[in-house]
C-alpha cells in the first residue's frame, strides 16, 4: 500500500469509523479488491497514488473481498475491482473493472463539493434562524444546478414552514426521485395532505366551540394539524379516543399515526403519544 495518510485497508470491524462517519467529513473511495485479481493489481496503485496526490480530497478504504465478503455483499459486489464513492453514509457513484487515469480523475473530480453544495449547506443551517435567507439560497442552489433533489426538497421544506407556497412546494415535490430523500419526500407529502383542510383562525375558533364528542375532538385534530400544530391536535385526539374507542381505533388513531410520521415515527413525543392511545384502546 502506498504510503499515505489517506490510504488504509479496511475491514468489517472498522467499516463503520473509517468509511461510514468518514464519509460525513469528506468523500471515502472503496475498492473492493482480491490479491488474485489482475486488473485489481493495476487499479489500485493507481487509487493510491490519486488518493495521496489528492491530500483529503478523499479517503481511500481498500476492502479485501476474501477476507470480508459480509461487506463485499452488503454493497452487491458481484465482480472486481468494483469502486464506491460514499458521501454523508449514502453510495452517490460507482464503477466495475479498470478505468484509465483520466477517467478515474474525472470520477474523483465528480465527488468534490460543487457551489451549489456550498450553497446548500448555508442553507440548511439558516432555516430555523432564517428561512427567507434559506429560501433564496435554495433557489441560488437551483439555479446552480437545476436537478438538485436537495435544493427542491429543502426549498419545499422552508416553503411549508410558514410560507404559504403549498402549491409550489408541492410542485417542487412531485419532481424528486432520489431514493435517500425518500423519507423526508414523504414526511413533507404528509404535511401536503393534512393542510387540505381548512385551517383558519375563524376553522380553528369554530371547532374550540364544539368539543363534546368525539367526532368534535377528530375535527378539531385536524384542524390544528392542518395548521401544524401537532401536539395540541394529538391532545384533541386522544381526548376524542377516550370519549369513542370505536372511532378511536379508527379515524382518530389514523391521523394521529400521520402526525407521528411528520413528527419522527421514533420522536419522543409521537413515542408518549403512541403508548397514551394504546393505553386508552387496548
């Protein structure tokens, strides 16, 4: 192995330090190699010299499949050399066999932050602070690059803050395949279909006015969650539950199951809530 320190072997006890909580710091190239391997033998010299030429532009985790074929099949490994680039714990590119060097370099060139990266991550961190500044580095990100499942669902996301734009969130919404924003795609969807209903300081006043059944309770839950604010309507819900079991394990324990979603399935909130309506049904 070349000397460097961006250059280590890896195996299936430290995969987790050196390539998965590695990678949130800095891109982490794994060659998936064998000492039986021709093309192997001559792909990677080559990561290693790239890797220590690069000085931490990427970590290079060199993952002999003999001796660690958990994580050889864990990533789908059918042939080799096979080399994945992993950023933020998620595989973002791959390859199969021997590339030339200016092939190789461009597959590394593709891993380093782009502006619109940049842009992102100034954005993220101004959405609570500042969401009208995130909103406009968001589509500065887009702007950059056009595509961005991260831009459209972070923009999407500071748009159903308070904004108003749920027509356009939505838009945004409907255009985003990416497999790792999945959750999050969904969670905001979620957001989407409670906000259909009507939520008015006069919806909202109404449905105070009439809180004796349980249906009353299901409609005020809904109109709170509608205007996000969701432990206030799981509170009218689990009171709507305790008046009707019946509805209870129906209507009101859908919505409330919704709202778990948008908060975090694992949140301690939607956790206390889970276990008062189990406790009041079951």
């Amino acid at each position: 192995m070349a000397a460097s320190a961006w250059v280590a072997d890896v195996t299936e006890a430290d995969f987790m330090e050196q390539v998965v909580e590695q990678s949130k710091t800095r891109p982490v190239v794994v060659d998936f190699w064998a000492p039986w391997c021709g093309p192997c033998r001559a792909l990677s010299p080559l990561l290693e010299r790239l890797a220590a030429e690069g000085n931490g532009a990427f970590f290079l985790a060199k993952i002999n499949t003999d001796n660690n074929p958990n994580v050889a099949g864990e990533f789908g490994v059918e042939g080799i050399p096979a080399v994945f680039a992993v950023r933020d714990g998620q595989v973002v590119n791959q390859f199969v066999g021997l590339l030339p060097e200016a092939q190789l370099r461009e597959f590394l060139g593709s891993l380093q932050p782009t502006a619109a990266d940049g842009l992102l991550e100034q954005a993220e961190k101004l959405e609570t602070s500042d969401p009208a500044k995130a909103a406009e580095l968001y589509r500065a990100a887009l702007s950059e690059k056009p595509a961005s499942a991260a831009a459209k669902v972070g923009l999407a996301r500071v748009w159903l803050a308070g904004t108003g734009k749920d027509s356009e969130a939505a838009a945004l919404l409907r255009d985003v395949v990416d497999e790792s924003l999945a959750p999050e795609t969904q969670r905001l969807g979620r957001i989407l279909k409670l906000r259909e209903h009507p939520a008015s300081d006069a919806d909202l006043a109404a449905a105070r006015t009439k809180t004796e059944t349980a249906a009353d309770l299901l409609a005020l839950g809904q109109v709170l969650a509608a205007r996000g604010e969701y432990v206030p309507a799981l509170d009218a819900l689990l009171a709507g539950a305790e008046k009707d079991r019946e509805l209870g394990k129906a209507a009101i324990r859908e919505l409330m199951v919704e709202i778990f979603h948008i908060l975090g399935v694992r949140s301690p909130d939607s956790d206390a809530y889970r276990d008062k309506l189990r406790a009041i049904l079951y």
